[in-house]
C-alpha cells in the first residue's frame, strides 16, 4: 500500500504536468496561428523571457497550488486514499471535469474560427433550417473575439481556461452546508 504522503505529491505533480502539457499544446498552437512571439520580452541581466511564457507559469503555479487543496479536501491528513473507497473516484471526476473546462476553453475558439467547423455547420443549417440563426449569432459572436489582437486573444483565453478550472474543482471538492435541525 502506497502511503498518503507520497500519493499526494505524485497526484498534484501528474495533474499539474498534464495541465502545462495542454497549456504548452495552446501556446505553441496560438503561436503558429498569429500571436508574434518576438514581440516584447522581459528581460531580468542576461535571462529574456519572452511575454507569452508568464501565463504559462502563472498557471504552473496556479495548478500546483489548486490540486494540492483538492486532493487535500477529498483525503483529508487523518485519512488516506485507502480509507474512503469512493474518494478516489471524487478525484478522478474532479480531475476530468476540471481538465475538460480548461482544455475547452483554449481551444473551442480556435475551432470556432476554423473552415472544417463553418463547412459542417453549414452543411447542418442546409439540413436543418433551425440551425441557420444559431450559425449567424455563432459568427457574429466569433468575429468579436477574433477582431481582437492575438495577445488579447491569448490572455482572456489564459485567464479564462485557469479560471474555469480553479471554479471546477472549488466546486466540486467544496464541502456541503449543514442545515440545522428544525425542533
């Protein structure tokens, strides 16, 4: 039997590294499509770090910081993994949903604004005439966001995906409120 301490750092390390793994897929991603990486750069003596890079380790903070408070809530320091059977099952749904939220938010506006995407769409609004309003609003919703400058871009993106991954696993490892009892 694997003990708490040394699951605990494994889990949060794993997680966090597959999170900068879809991070560093939407960095390179993002670069390769417009956002100009020689732009600007801080530059700290003779280290430059160009400007993309600090969202990036933000969130490498960030998701350290995040997977180590849920895996601290689903298995509390008096209870390892092995003493609630379900409470690695909390972790594997609050990991999944939590990774999807972020993954989904990078990168649907980048489907969004790809011709593999209208070209089905429209082929679904030819079939379906309810989809040919939805198209419109999509598009017109679409061309707003991509009207901004791709450090915009990738920024809200950023701080989006980050956000919508800390409110996933707040709300998912919260623990519940307990009504008092009417006499």
């Amino acid at each position: 039997m694997v003990s708490n301490s040394v699951v605990k750092p494994l889990s949060v390390i794993g997680v966090t590294v597959v999170v900068l793994l879809i991070d560093l897929l939407s960095v390179l991603y993002a670069t390769s499509h417009g956002l100009n990486v020689a732009s600007d750069s801080l530059t700290l003596g003779s280290f430059a770090l160009q400007l993309q890079w600090l969202p990036f380790i933000g969130i490498a903070i960030l998701s350290l910081v995040v997977w180590y408070e849920v895996f601290t809530r689903i298995f509390p320091r008096r209870a390892g993994p092995g003493v609630d059977p379900l409470a690695q099952l909390r972790l594997l749904r609050v990991i999944v949903v939590a990774l999807a939220a972020f993954a989904c938010i990078l990168f649907i506006p980048y489907l969004l604004g790809s011709y593999w995407f209208w070209a089905k769409l429209s082929h679904l609004s030819r079939l379906l005439g309810q989809f040919r309003g939805f198209g419109s609003w999509l598009l017109n919703t679409e061309a707003q966001f991509t009207a901004l400058d791709a450090i915009w871009q990738y920024s809200t993106l950023q701080i989006l995906a980050a956000g919508a991954m800390v409110f996933v696993a707040w709300i998912f490892t919260r623990q519940p409120r307990r009504f008092k009892k009417l006499r």
